[in-house]
C-alpha cells in the first residue's frame, strides 16, 4: 500500500538507561552518564528524516510500590534521569535538521525560566526547539520542588492555561524588528520594540521583557499530550503536535477527529496541529522472526509482573503490590495520568492484575506493529488512512544501537518506498518541516 508521507517521532524514555538489562546494550551500566547513545539516536533519526525526538521527563525516584524505592532503583526503572534541558542542548549540537523537544512540568519550572530555557534553546538550534507541555503526576515530584503536593487534576490543567499565556506574552515581548544590529547607527537592539509585560494573574505573575531575545520560531513548537477531556481541551487550543496514546485504529480516528473538532471551534485551523500516535513496532527480518520475538518479551513480560505495576503504580500513583495479582482488578481511582488508568481498566474488563498488567505491557501502543520492514510499513499506511493522519511516535522498549538501526535502515526505506516518509526535509525550521504536510 503507498500513500501520502507522515510525520515520524521518537518517544525516548528520558535522559537515562534506556533498557537495562537487555541484550545489545554494551556498557550502558557505566557509560549512561556521557549521552554517546542519544548524540547517535538524534544523528541516526535526522539521517531517517523524523520530525522530531521527545525527551519524556520525570523529577523523583518512583516509590510507589510498596512504599519502597527498591524496585525502580535496582532496575533502572525511570532512574536515573538527567535534566532533559543539558541532554537537549548536546542532541541539538550533533544535529542541523531534526526538532528536539525536552520536557518541562509546569510545576517545576517558574514560567520565565521556562519562557528563558525555550527561546535560548530555539536560538541554539537555529528554530528546532520544542517543549513537552506537561503538568506533572506525581506528589513525590512536587515534594522535591518544596510543594506539599500537587493540585487537582483539571485545576493543573487551569493553570497550565495562565501558564502558556504567561510564557506566549513572554516570547511575544520581543517585537519582529527589535533586533537590529546596525554598526553604522551603533544599534544593537532597538528599545521601543521590546516591552515590559506586567503579567498579573491568579497564580503567576511575572514583570518582563524577556532578557534572552526572540524566538527563531516566534515560539517554539508546542507538544502536549493531554489524554482527559479536560486535556484535549488544553492541548487542542495549545499544542502545535499531541502525541497519544490511543486503542486501534477506531480510536486513533476517534482521538484526532475529536481534537481537529475542539480545534475548529476554538477558531484554530485543526491542519496546524499533527496527531502522533504511540507505537512500539516489533521489527524483524520475517514475520516469523517477528513472532517469536513478541513471544519473548510476552514471556519477560510475566516474569516482570511486579516491574511493570511499579513502572504503572509511578504516573498512576497507585501502589499495586497491596493488590492480590490473581484476583480481578478493582476499582481504581488516580490523580496522575487518568487516560493511562482508564485504558488499563477498560482492557482488563474482569481479567486479574496479573493477566491485566502482561497484556498491557505488550500490547504495542495505539496499533500493533509487528513483521518486516515491508509488513510493518503496510500496517502502518493502513492504520494512518483509517485514522487520517498525521503520523506515528515510535517507542522502543529495548532502545539500542541495533534496533534504532532497525529504524533507520530497515523501516523508514520501507516506508519511504511507498511514499509514506520524507526522504529529506524541505525547510530549516521545526514548525515549518511539522506543517509542511
Ligand atoms: C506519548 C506521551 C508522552 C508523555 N510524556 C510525559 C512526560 O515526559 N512527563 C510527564 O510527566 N507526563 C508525560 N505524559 C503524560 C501526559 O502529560 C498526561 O498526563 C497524560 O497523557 C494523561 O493525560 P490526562 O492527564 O489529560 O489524563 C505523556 C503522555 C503520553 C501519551
């Protein structure tokens, strides 16, 4: 099946071990400090043409598996994580073409810092930046940041919306033309184009101009990926890409039409915001080598039962090991990510944790993606004209030097073939390669 090109990202799971304990990771153990893996994912995805990499980002060491820290220490489970912002600047460095898009909670970052950190990094990389939106899920993370906890869910979303407005009328507080670098005037920056903001809301306030000077970009690119009514809401008036996490092809179409609707009715053309889907393909040379390597990690996936429910009990802030793993899952409730929880409630039906939790993590995100190059490549072109548009974030639960070149040198000429990927990038900026189709 051919088609029309779509938009490809990578989802990486933080500046961390990436697959401890997985074949194919050399050193990882010890040499995780120094980036040399991410420098080689962000030169490796330029070269295969993807939009953009998303640094997911969390603040705390997860504890919420019976109250101990043990389990997400001793297998690397979102620990250790670097700050996105240094790993960002350093994956800009290796690169000319590709958006990097670290993430930063609203919570933890004050709103000039952040309007700060964006614009010196749009700078940087010459009109790549993009920044995670996120508000946070976890009580433990505001404690590190001296909260007692974090706010309510739709109250996080509420001020997420002073918050975007602050940071926007920050970028906005440079005018177009105030830079103007005249050596015959002697004018470095022209002081009636830059304006103080006196931004004074109910839960920020900030006096402004900004200091570090205008975005490339006017501002940089927008992802959010907001899950709830109340987050497609917020992403559908914000975002410029919403990455989600959704089920089957129905639900794909479902998400996006819903968004590009929200989208519409705000006034917002909905072709200015790209959907992206999450997926984690199972890449071989056959269908059959395919197979069995979904029968691998099917079985390690049972094996790893008590990991899986801490790495879900962490954005979910449940404690699942008080629950019994044979008996059906009950009734759960979370003020971290709801859409995640409810997905995992509507798919165990009456199964029990144990069954619920392998499932889960082995079900491959919004589409299942499993054979050759060429078979995964139809799946794909198949589940994108169900849903519409507008392309696939790629998660990689063994993310290594082999199966990233899985992506560059088997999947994407596959997809490129068929004329479903970029064969290289038709502008300079991060937005522009976004809305270029
Ligand atoms: C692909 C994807 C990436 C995400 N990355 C992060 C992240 O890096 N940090 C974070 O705190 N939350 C992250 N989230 C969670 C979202 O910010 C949000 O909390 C979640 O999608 C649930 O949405 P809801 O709060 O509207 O229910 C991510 C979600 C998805 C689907």
């Amino acid at each position: 099946m051919s088609g029309n090109p779509f938009h490809l990202g990578l989802f990486l799971q933080g500046s961390s071990v990436q697959a401890w304990g997985e074949a194919w990771t050399g050193h990882i153990g010890t040499s995780w400090m120094v980036p040399d893996l991410f420098l080689d994912v962000a030169r490796s995805l330029e070269r295969a043409c993807f939009d953009y990499i998303l640094l997911e980002d969390s603040s705390y060491v997860g504890e919420s598996y019976g109250n101990s820290r043990e389990v997400y220490l001793h297998n690397g489970l979102a620990v250790p994580r670097q700050d996105p912002s240094v790993v960002a600047t350093m994956m800009i460095a290796a690169t000319s073409r590709i958006g990097i898009v670290p993430t930063f909670a609203t919570f933890a970052y004050p709103p000039y810092l952040l309007a700060r950190l964006m614009s010196t990094l749009d700078q940087v990389s010459s009109g790549r930046a993009g920044w995670n939106m996120v508000t946070g899920s976890s009580d433990f993370a505001a404690r590190n940041f001296g909260l007692d906890g974090l706010p309510e869910h739709d109250m996080r979303y509420e001020m997420a919306e002073e918050y975007i407005d602050l940071v926007s009328k920050l970028w906005d507080s440079w005018e177009p033309g105030a830079l103007v670098a005249d050596s015959e005037s002697g004018m470095l920056i022209d002081h009636t184009k830059v304006h103080q903001i006196d931004f004074d809301g109910r839960f920020y306030k900030s006096r402004g101009p900004l200091n570090s000077g205008p975005c490339p970009q006017g501002r940089p690119v927008i992802a959010q990926a907001g899950g709830s009514a109340r987050g497609r809401a917020f992403a559908a008036s914000n975002a410029d890409t919403i990455v989600a996490s959704t089920n089957g092809p129905e639900g794909m179409k479902a998400y996006r039409d819903d968004v590009r609707a929200r989208m519409a009715a705000s006034g917002r053309n909905p072709d200015n915001c790209k959907v992206l889907f999450l997926v984690s393909p199972i890449i071989a040379e056959t269908k059959e080598d395919a197979q069995r390597v979904k029968e691998r990690r099917a079985a390690l996936n049972a094996a790893q039962v008590d990991r899986k429910l801490a790495f879900l009990g962490k954005i979910t802030n449940i404690d699942f090991k008080q629950f019994d793993l044979d008996a059906p899952v009950g009734e759960l409730k979370t003020n971290g990510h709801q859409q995640t929880l409810d997905e995992f409630k509507r798919k165990a039906g009456s199964k029990t944790l144990r069954q619920a939790i392998t499932e889960h993590s082995g079900d491959g995100g919004s589409v299942p993606l499993i054979g050759s190059p060429d078979d995964i490549a139809s799946q794909m072109a198949e589940a994108m004209q169900h849903a519409g548009g507008d392309g696939f974030l790629l998660s990689l639960p063994n993310l290594t030097r082999r199966t990233l070149a899985e992506i560059e040198d088997g999947l994407v000429p596959a997809l490129q073939k068929r004329g479903l990927a970029r064969r290289a990038y038709g502008h300079t900026q991060f937005r522009d390669n976004l809305l270029e189709f």
